[in-house]
C-alpha cells in the first residue's frame, strides 16, 4: 500500500541546511500496521508530511496503492501531532467531522450516519455539540481520530498521536486505534517515540537511528494478534522485543 | 437574598449612569458663565427643536447613509483585497510598503484632490469615508490571513477542503478576529470622516449642519449637534459590539478556555 524508495529530505534555507531524512527505505502492507519509533528530531514528522504529500522531497519516491504522491493522496487521513491546533475552533465537534464529508460530497444521509458511528466509536455522542476547546486534550485527540475515521481512508497516519495525554489516556486510546484498526481494515503507519508503545501497536517496528536518519531495524512483533494491556506487556515475548530495541538503539549510541 | 440581587442590580445601575449624571452636573455648573456654553436644558430644548424635524430626512440620514455606504464598500475592498494579498507571500512583499504608506496619509487631506476628481456630491463624500476605513480593514485582513495556523492549513489540504469552502470556512473565519478589529478602527476613521467630507462644500449634511450653526452663532444648536454625533457614535459601537460578539463567540470561548 505505502511503498518509500530512497527517500530523502533536507531543509534548505539561504543560510543553512538541515538534513533531516538521509535515506528510507520500506514498505507497508494493504492493512498492516507498522510503527515508525525514534527519538525526536530524528524525521518523524518530516517523514511522515513526506508521505501524505505535504512536503516536496529531496529524494527518492513515495507511492501510495501504487501511485507516485505529488500532493495529498485521495484516501489518506492523518492525525497530527499537534491535533489541537488541527480543529476548527469554531465549529462544533460534528462540524468538524463533517466537514471533510461535505467536501467529498458524501450524500447527507450516509454523511450523517457516517459522523454518528464515528463518534461513537471514540465514544464522544456526548460531546458532538461541543467545541474543540471545551474538551480535554485526550477528547480532541479523539475527536480528531474520529473525524480520521469518518473520512473512511485506505491509509492512516497518526503523528506521536498520544504523546500529550496521560498514561490512563493513552492506554484507552491504543487500544481504540488497535480496535478500529481490526474493524476497519485500514492501512495504519503509526509514529512514536515510545518504544513500548511502538510494540505493544505494531505488528512491525521500524526502528530509526538519530540524524541522520537511517532505518536501523525492521522488525516483525511476533506477538498474538489479540492484544490487551495487562497481558500483552506482561508476556516474556513483549520484554524481550523492547530489550532488543533498546539494546539496539544502545550500541548504535555507542558506536557513535 | 433578594435585597442582595438588588443591591447588585442598584450598583449596575450606578456604574452606568453614576458617570454620565456627574458629566451633566458638571456642564450645569460651569453654563451660563460663558454664551458658548449653554446649560443643558437649553442644549437639550434645543435639541428637540433642531433633529425632530424634517432634518433628519434631510441631513441625520443621509449622513448617516453615506457613512454605511462607504463603510461597506470599504469593507468589500478591504477583505477582498486583503485575503489574496494575505496568502501571496510574493504579493505581500511587493505591495506592503506601499500600503503603509498609503495607509500614512491622512485621508482628509485626500478632501480637494477627490473634489476634483469626484465633485462636490454623495460620490465625494462616500470615496472620502472609503479613502479613510479601507486601511486599517486592509492591513488587519492581510495580517490575520497571513497568521492563520499551518496545522489547519495542512487539515485543509489533507482532507480535500479547497475552493469556495476553505475561504469561507477557513479562511474568513481563521482571519475574523482580525478583521473584526480592522473593521472597529475603520468604524470611527468613518464617522470622522463622514463629518470631515461634509465641512467642505456641501450644502447638507450633520457635519454641515453643525458648522452651520455655528457661523450663524446659534450655539445651543451647535452643541446639540455635537451630542447627536456622540450618541450616533455610541450606536454604532453597540451595534458593532453586538455583531461582534456573536461573529466571534468561538474566540471569546476559545481564549477564555486557555486562560
Ligand atoms: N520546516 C523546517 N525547516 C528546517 N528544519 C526543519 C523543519 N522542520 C523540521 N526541521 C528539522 O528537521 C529535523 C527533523 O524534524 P522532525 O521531522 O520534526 O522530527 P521529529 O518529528 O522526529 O521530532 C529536526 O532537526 C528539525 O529541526
Ligand atoms: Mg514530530
């Protein structure tokens, strides 16, 4: 579904450069779910703008269901990392899932009932009349995976989506993402720093170096497809594929 | 409970008036020394006389009516002007120092140069309450179009919002508090400038009333005038108050959240 060659960016401006992606390359599956995990300032974001046709590259190619990107791909929604500063602040929470819905021309009863399940799966009916800011930051992160959701995207993109909420949040909101992932059957490409969450998500984790970024590891998580929060982190399989990260992100430390 | 309502409603009541009462207590005092300064019954006698009468057709609404003519024009202009320009990085840079400096002139001066080219009519006049209030509605629009956030902006192209709707939508909206606060500056550039175009030449007019008045030392009537420009002033205000906090409720909400 995504496919990244050779992909490389560097930021000019008249007085310097940053190169902030020195050359990825991977793939994902229709349907798969991969997490992009390293420290920051390593490209995270720079990749994935790169991706969703935001950014123009320096380098290499990036293809979507088989097609070059040149600007935002048709059926590719993005969470990003800043999701409160991606609502409208003054439409209500249904205005803003709806928005994107209108421009599509979804026709209105589908629109309508597209706008009321996705609220609903991330548990927001309540709150539809409300504006961005009178929610929590974990509502508005909410709100803009629902409005993700009702796009109905072939590829999602979320953008370290959980760094900014508590870690009761957080779990809930995984293992949201891990649910609509399962009912929906789209294409996920999940950025974080967190190791831990990076396994406990993905069923791969590409694990990138610092700048300038490489792809240090490719990484299969052989866990059982079902998750949970209590057992999946206690199995001695889940301790030993963080230590692997970790230790492997260590060395290239210590290389260095 | 009740007597405490009341209490607080008395004190609103003080603060609205309290202020206003004193002003008109001080004017009573110091009238009467001087024949440029009536007492306020006087003012107010003849304030009865002066605009209840045929010349509010004649010169209050008119007046009146240029003023929202030109206002609105401006506000076209203006927002029209000042969104392209406010997305253009390449049009910015060419055209900002020019604005400023047209923005530099004090449109009264403006005044003979619009006679020659206008006449002495409602077209002169209007252009001249324009010349003045497209400024600072220009260069608010441009500012607030300019400042509009990325991340919405990166929304926007993500999920196909474009054309008419991300003007409207985004756009305007993102810009409003802006542009509200360009359309406050403009709203009393206006007023000033409605009185301004009808001291010259004009045979009618509030601004030509009031210095008719006061060639002809009917000075009761004068002062009547200058208090019927107040209140229209604080009218206005109002009414702009008004609109504006429903245009943007969001953004009252919005910052009060954040604080
Ligand atoms: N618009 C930009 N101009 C110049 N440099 C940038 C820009 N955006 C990001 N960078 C630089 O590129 C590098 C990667 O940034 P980013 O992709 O945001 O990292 P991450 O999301 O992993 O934290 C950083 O060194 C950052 O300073
Ligand atoms: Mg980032």
């Amino acid at each position: 579904m995504l496919e990244i060659a050779e992909l490389r960016k560097v930021y000019e401006s008249p007085n310097r450069s940053v190169e902030a992606i020195r050359s990825l390359t991977f793939s994902v599956g229709a349907g798969e779910l991969v997490c992009v995990v390293g420290p920051s300032g390593c490209g995270k974001t720079t990749l994935l703008r790169s991706i969703a046709g935001l950014l123009p590259v320096s380098g290499g190619q990036v293809r979507v269901a088989g097609v070059p990107v040149t600007g935002p791909p048709p059926r590719m929604a993005v969470v990003f990392q800043e999701y409160g500063r991606s609502l409208f602040p003054w439409m209500t929470v249904r205005q803003n899932v709806e928005l994107p819905l209108k421009e599509k021309r979804v026709p209105r009863p589908r629109r309508l009932e597209l706008v009321r399940e996705s609220l609903e799966s991330v548990g927001l009916t309540d709150a539809a009349d409300a504006h961005p800011w009178q929610l929590s930051g974990g509502m508005q992160q909410r709100v803009a995976i629902a409005r993700a959701v009702a796009y109905e995207p072939q590829v999602l993109l979320m953008d370290e989506p959980f760094a900014a909420v508590d870690a009761q949040t957080r779990a809930d909101l995984e293992d949201l993402i891990l649910a609509l992932w399962r009912d929906l059957g789209v294409t996920i490409l999940f950025v974080t720093h967190d190791i831990d969450e990076a396994v406990y998500l993905g069923q791969r984790v590409i694990v990138l170096s610092s700048s300038p970024t490489v792809i240090m590891e490719d990484l299969k998580i052989d866990l059982p497809a079902q998750r949970d929060q209590l057992t999946t982190r206690s199995l001695p399989r889940f301790g030993e594929l963080r230590g692997h990260i970790y230790e492997r992100i260590q060395r290239a430390r210590e290389a260095r | 409970m009740k007597a405490g309502v009341r209490g607080k409603a008395g004190v609103r009541v003080v603060r609205l008036f309290g202020l206003p009462v004193l002003l008109v207590l001080g004017w009573w005092l110091v009238s009467g020394r001087s024949f440029y300064l009536p007492d306020p019954v006087r003012v107010a006698r003849a304030f009865g006389q002066t605009w209840f009468s045929a010349r509010v057709f004649d010169d209050v609404l008119p007046s009146i009516g240029r003023l929202l003519a030109g206002y609105a024009l401006a506000t076209v202009l203006g927002v029209g002007l000042g969104v392209p320009i406010g997305l253009s990085p390449r049009l910015r840079a060419t055209l900002e120092p020019v604005l400023e400096f047209f923005r530099a002139i004090p449109p009264p001066v403006l005044v003979p140069l619009l006679m020659l080219l206008a006449g002495i009519d409602t077209p002169m006049k209007v252009l001249v309450i324009v010349s003045g209030c497209v400024w600072p509605i220009l260069l608010n629009t441009v500012e607030g179009v300019r400042a509009l956030d990325e991340v919405l902006a990166d929304t926007c192209r993500m999920y196909g919002v474009h054309g008419a709707t991300r003007l409207r939508r985004f756009v305007l909206r993102g810009a409003s508090p802006q542009i509200m606060a360009g359309l406050r500056q403009a709203l009393s550039i206006g007023i000033i400038l409605m009185v301004i175009s009808e001291m010259f030449a004009s045979s009618s007019g509030l601004g030509f009333t009031i210095v008719l008045f006061q060639r002809q030392f009917q000075i009761a009537e004068m002062w009547s005038g200058i208090l019927l420009l107040g209140l229209i002033g604080l009218t206005l205000s109002l009414l702009f108050r008004f609109v504006e906090r429903r245009v943007l409720s969001w953004y009252y909400g919005a910052g009060a959240a954040r604080a």
